[in-house]
C-alpha cells in the first residue's frame, strides 16, 4: 500500500510541477512564433526546450510535427513528443498519446495502453479524454478495461 501511495504522491507532484512551472523564455518565444505562424523562428526556439525535458515545447513541437508546421509532417515523431510529455504528467499530451496508441495513429497500435493514456489524462481534469475514453472503453472487455483503470492509477 504505502509504494502505491508513493507512487501515487511522485505522480501528483510531477503533474503539478509540470502545470506550475514557467515555461523559459525560449518556450514562450517559440508558442509565440507559432501563434504568429513564424513557424521555422517556432522550431528553432521550441527544439532544444523539447530536449531538455520541457513539456510546453515538447507539446508545441509534437503539434508541429502533427500538423506539418514548419516541418515535414511526421507522426511518429510527434507522437514521441506527445509520448515524453505525457510521461511528464502533461495533461494535453497524455490525451494525444492515449488516442494515438488508441488508434495505432503515428504509433504501433497498443489500445490498452492508449486506454490506460486516456484514463489517466481524464483523471487530470481533461474532459474529451474522458470523453474518448468512455466511448472507446465500450469496445473492451470489461476486464480489460478493469485492468487500464488499475494501470492509470
């Protein structure tokens, strides 16, 4: 019980360090190049905060990725963006890798962990996860769907 509850404390603390944590300069130089739809000024400043673990860039540069944003669309690449952040306990993230691996989109297609994804971002407050989530949990056993719930805990 108490690892559980340890484990249980570190993923609070994660998501809410993630959440509250400024993003840097070059971050925030780089959301607004892509809001201004300066993309190449976006990636070059989002890119090197992606790799040094920042979630808001990891999630931005996934977005490019996704979307062919300055950069040739690739989705596999996006989705290991979306994928990294998510682990970081970014919300917006954990729901884009949960439907992706839902899905097999970009991903090698893995439903009960894209499952798992959607559960726990839905624990976090976001609601077309949960949406998703509930719909794409009537496909499941309910034993399996069981299983992802325990997994998202």
């Amino acid at each position: 019980m108490k690892l559980t509850a340890s484990r249980a404390t570190f993923a609070v603390f994660v998501a809410v360090a993630a959440f509250w944590l400024p993003a840097s300069a070059d971050t925030r130089d780089g959301m607004d190049a892509l809001d201004a739809k300066q993309y190449d000024k976006a990636f070059k400043e989002l890119l090197p905060e992606a790799k040094k673990g920042d979630v808001e860039a990891q999630y931005y540069l996934a977005r490019m990725h996704q979307a062919g944003w300055g950069t040739a669309k690739d989705l596999k690449k996006a989705y290991a963006y979306f994928g990294q952040a998510a682990k970081l306990g970014h919300v917006p993230s954990q729901k884009e890798y949960g439907a992706a691996l839902a899905l097999g989109e970009g991903v090698d297609q893995d439903a009960p962990e894209g499952l798992k994804w959607l559960i726990i971002a839905a624990q976090n407050g976001h609601e077309g996860a949960a949406q998703f989530a509930g719909i794409f949990s009537k496909s499941f056993p309910r034993r399996q769907v069981a299983a992802a719930r325990r997994a998202a805990s």
